[in-house]
C-alpha cells in the first residue's frame, strides 16, 4: 500500500466513550473503512464522562510524544448535537487535531502553535447519514481519516479565525508574601492531585526563602514534604513531587490521595515558605 | 508480506474479558501469531460479564462501520467446556463472525446476511491443547487469524444450517390505541437506557396523533419530552432522544438515567400520545 | 519500510496505568516515534496499582502465546526514581523483556530461560530529559522500541549477572497426608480465585486416593466438587476447576468467588481427601 509506506505516523484517539461499549470502537471502524492501514492508537477513552477539562489536559500532555504528523481524533462532547461546531486544526509542530469546538482542543493546539482551522462541512468528508448523537463517528472520525490519508484540511470546510474558536483558560497561581496559591486541576487514576504549579513557578518563589523550608498544603490543611521521587516516600505517608506533567501534584504511596484529602478539580493547592533553621 | 498487502481489512474483537488481566491480550497474541501483520481493532472488552444479549447488540451495532471483509472475533461465553459448538459464519455483506453458538453472533449475522456457518472443528486450526476454560484462546483467535489469511472457511469445519445455531431474539415493542410499549435492552456505559422502539415505530404512532403530544415513559412513571440533541436538554434533566442505535433512548444531559430511575434491561419504556393543543 | 517487513512481531505492552489517563498512550507515541511501523498490542494495563506480583503473573501466563521475538514492554513501578534499576532481558525462547528491576519481569523470563540481562543506561536510547516519576516513557518505552528496531541489546547498557536480580518468588504448595495446602496468588476480574496447585501436583496427591473423593476447600472452610468446565456447574454455586493457567480455581458460574468467599492474594486454598465408597 503506497499510502502507507509514506505515512508511517499514527491516528491517535482520545474520548470518554469508556470501554463497556462500541463507540470508540465503531469510530476505529470507520477509520479502517476510509483510511486502511492507518496506525491506531488508543491514547485513552476513559476520560471523566463530559470532563472537557481532563480532556483537553490528557491530550496537552499527550501530543509532543508522539510522531510529528500524527493525526490526534479527539471527542468529549457534552454539546453533541447542538451549535457548537465540529473543527480540524492544523499546527506548526505539525500535529493536526479534530474534535468538537467546546476547549477540548485548545491546549494542546495552542502549545503546539495554530496554524489553521476549518470548519468540519464538507459532505464529502463525513458518513452520508450524520446522527445528532453521535459526531464522533459520523463527522470526526471520517475527517481524522481523510487527513491521514493526505487531504488537505482545507478541502474539510470553511477557515476559521484563531480568536474565533472556544478557549479553555486554565486557572493560574498567584504569588503572595509567603505562598504561591494554586490548585488542582487534574485528578489522575492513582488519585494523585495535579496542580496548576510548574517548576519555574516554583523555583522563583523558592529562591526567595533561601533560609526557609518549603511546603506543600492541601485545602488549606495538612501540609507535607516536596520529595523528588514516589519511592522516597514510605507507604501511606503523603507528599508532594513535581510529577510527569512537570506540575506539583500531591500523592500518597500506594495510596490515593483524591479519596484520602476529598480533593478533586477546584481544590486549593499551595506551596508556603515556612521559617526554618538555617 | 504479500499477505498483508492484499488484505488490509481488519480483524475487529469484542469481549467480556475486562481491562485487568491477561485473556483479550493473549488472544491478540495468538492472532499475531498465526496471521503476522492483521491489524487488530479492540472494539471493547467491557461487555457486562456473560451478557450475551449486550455483546450481540454491540456487535450488531459495530459491523457496518467496519471494512467489508473484516473478521469479528466475539467471546462472552458463560457455556465454555460444555455441548455449546464453536461456529464462524460468512455473510452476504462479506464480514465474517468467530465465537460461540450461544447466540452472541446472532443478531450481527442476520443483519449481514447469513451465508454459511460451520462448526470449528479441525484440530489443524486451533492451539495444539484446547483447555476446558478459555476457548477464546484455543479455538476462537486461531479460526479467526486463519479467516483473516484466507483460509475457506469451509476447511474450517462441517457446515451447520443456519436453522440449527442459537438465535438471539429482542422482544419486539407492542402498538396499541394510545401507546408503544417497548422496553430496555441495553444500558449503556453513560447510564442512557436505549429501548427496541425504533423510528419507524414511532412515526408511523405519531402520524395517527397529530394534535396530541407524544410523550416517552419509564418505568410507568416519569415522562419526558422527546428532543434532537442530548444538547438541547438542561443537565441533570431526564430526556428521550432517537440514539447513535437508531433506537429510542433515555437519558440524562451530565448524568446517568439508568441509576437515576434504577432501570435496566427489561424496564418498559413506553411512547404515549397526551391530550394537548393543536 | 523494509524494517517492519523483516519484524513483523509485535511490541506488546503491560501496565498498572489503568484507561482514565495519558500515560499507556503516551508509551505507545514514544514507541511511535522510535519504531514507526511496530505492531503495539496492548495487553492490559489494568493490572491492580502497584501489583508487582498480579503483573508478574499475567506476564507469564501471556508470553508464550506470543510470536516468539516478540518484545515485552511490562511497567509496575512503585520504586520508579529510587535507585532500582531499569533492565532489558533476552531469552532462550527469542522474547525479550523491559521494564523495572523489581521482581515484574522474573517470572516469565525465567519460563523462557534467561539469556541476558542489561541495564538500561545509555543515554542515546532513552528520551533527552529523564523525569523521576514516568520511566515507562523517559527509559523503558525508547529502550523497547530500540530493541524492536534490531538494535543488540548489549548497546542499552552493561550485562547484569542473574543472581544479581531481583527474583518474585510465589509459594509452592504443601503435599502433607490428606491434603495439598496452597494458596490465592491471584484473582482475575471475574472473581475466580487461582491458586499455585498445578495438575501434576493435583495427580500426584489423587493418585494416593484411588477410593477417596478429592474436594477443594477455600479459606480452610467451604468445599467444593473439582469440575471439568465453568458450564458444567449451576448458576451461582461455587466449583473448583483447572483454569486457563493450568492451576487450580476456584470459580462461581455468573458470580464473583473473590466476592463470595471474601478471598484473595494469601487465602489458603486446599485439595482435601475425603473419605468415601468404591
């Protein structure tokens, strides 16, 4: 198959059909159907249902490990069905994204650098009969297809404009005398908390307490030790590590810190300086 | 691989076998064996465990998406070890089905068009020992493999008549002066509770009621309005809605119907003509 | 590509990341970039969080089923950023094994008998920054794709004495007058409960009791009949059975035995000699 010796690169998928039913497999189908050959891989489908949020975070930390043309098919779409449009958006780095226009999107195409986006309308490009429930397969798994195969996503719908797209603005630290106040925006399956805190963050209001040590605190309450590898840790006991996103997550070895601080999404997550000896 | 080259339709599986262990792995595992190169899809392994009626209505609902040649790999199979045959069928829409005669393949099968089945017997075409347990192992990823690398399915085993394989059989939703009683047959992985009402049905009920409102029913009780899009609800508000089944479904916008009106399988689910307005 | 021509054996992944996140996705786009054209199976990545032993059992129930080159990819890491080591293993059978030093990768190496062992060093073949927390895709991901690739697994690092490693040893079974004491080693997500009594350990006690019956006792209380297939027992009534892994079960046909009888990992399980006629 010519095709596919030239496009060795993968369609990856991301949804929160989960795995007790056929939509994300039906989707694969379809993909077989219009693009043989094409490299599948699963990233996730167990994404919270409706959580556009963890969506687009998964997808943001998935998309640069993968090979540069890769085809990201990505569908956590509470709005199926509705005004909200279906879109394709090709990057800098390379990497062409399809989904809903509701922020899913949005942070792993802006990291990746926008460099154009349609409209997802031509008739052409999708199943001739398109359900109101199911764009997933009917729409974005045909277009994810087409642009393996080497259509130009312009031949997909109409240009949109960059600014005319749904963003999804994540919540940013703040810095104070004494803390650096943030908070968890991701929950993954151990239960580790991941915050909005990233390193250089961190590091700046480190450096101003060089006499100081620092902490991590949990809901305003318990507050624990910032170690640089799980397995430091000893079982049970809490604590605080910059984690695989390169954000400060809160953990528990072998345990699950969601359950044992009821932390989810929202909740407060703060780096204090603390006085110290030398 | 020539092989390959000239057959780049999937082999596409579906089981109960779950996500923690070992058992859908080792039957890809065989498949990649005895047929090197078949692109293998997981459409899902989460099939409620030995619910044959749910693995035969998720087949039925992927198979047309796929290539037509594909091969369906299916394994629920409360019956492993006993009198119950192993079978594989060819149908007139070209994809073929591999599993147990317990009516799992059924409803797929008819919908493509039976053209012949035969029992899997040839101890040329399945593991050296066959285990009393794990069929999907021994007999069903060997048959299926060697389907894909285009062994009749005839040197397969005896031919069975199509009169004489287990038939799946959904109830069939019921008309009468002021309603269709249907019931559930499936729920799936969002709590959305589909029925066997299907389109047809319902407009040819509500063309005899023009001036009534139609209404949808659970259990007896709670009615809801029948919308386009899961999108047009309010959250947390019950909806009725013609599904990615084509079917008639209840749901609920962000939250999960089945636990909310404690309903499954078998529940009536009803479409009912009120008085109303003109 | 002439590479995947000559390697047509498949990459074949086990974790304990579970479906809700990123992290077996983003092993797959590593391996993606690496060895375009690899053939990735995911075995499951289910595995119970931090289940060294549960990991090391799948795996080697599931290598031999295999193409024989095959090249497993198997990360459950508690210690991940600790000094535990990071190996690669070739076997006499041809597969070869990566992952962390802790005991995951023994058993089924051992199976296939230990050729060589490495430790993943070099840093040609492993991502530019290496976190502390995500060594399934910074290490182990690039070393596996190296390895599919063809490159001699003496250039991922320096050679590993066996004795050196670390050994997951399971306990063996006590023959004693009336009985095989054994115990759970593992349970899988139907609830069966299998224990480490092999058949030729089985055979060898019955043999003693030709005119006796043999019974399995569960937690030192409930008995059960030894049955040739699940579907040979009534619904809801616990049986015991040599099972997929050739080890004796314990099961309850459309049930949950774990469940049941409140056992697991560690839960005596006993053959028992019962007094009885001719």
């Amino acid at each position: 198959m010519p095709t596919r010796a030239r496009n060795p690169f993968p369609l990856a998928i991301i949804t929160d059909f989960g795995y007790r039913d056929h939509y994300a497999g039906v989707m694969k189908g379809v993909v077989a159907s219009i693009a043989p050959g094409a490299p599948v891989i699963d990233i996730a489908h167990g994404i919270p249902a409706q959580s556009i949020a963890a969506g687009a975070i998964v997808l943001r930390e998935s998309w640069r490990y993968f090979p540069a043309r890769t085809v990201f098919l990505a569908v956590v779409d509470p709005g199926v069905g509705t005004a909200r449009a279906p879109i394709a958006i090709e990057t800098r780095a390379g990497a062409r994204f399809v989904g809903p226009d509701n922020g899913l999107l949005w942070l792993a195409a802006n990291q990746a650098g926008i460099k154009r986006i349609v409209k997802l309308t031509s008739p052409r490009h999708r199943l001739t009969d398109v359900s109101a429930t199911f764009h997933g397969r009917d729409i974005f798994a045909p277009a994810a297809a087409y642009l393996w195969r080497g259509v130009p996503i312009t031949t997909l719908g109409p240009a949109l404009r960059p600014t005319s797209i749904v963003q999804l603005v994540l919540p940013h630290p703040v810095e104070s005398a004494r803390e650096v106040r943030g908070e968890v925006i991701y929950v993954d399956g151990f239960g580790n908390l991941v915050s909005n805190i990233d390193r250089p963050v961190a590091e700046h209001f480190g450096s101003r307490f060089r006499h100081k040590y620092l902490s991590v605190r949990i809901r305003g309450g318990a507050s624990m030790r910032l170690l640089d590898a799980y397995g430091d840790a000893l079982k049970g006991v809490p604590l605080a590590i910059f984690g695989s996103f390169g954000l400060l997550e809160v953990a528990i070895r072998d345990g699950n810190a969601a359950m044992h601080f009821a932390a989810g999404p929202g909740s407060s997550l703060s780096l204090v300086a603390l006085e110290g000896r030398t």
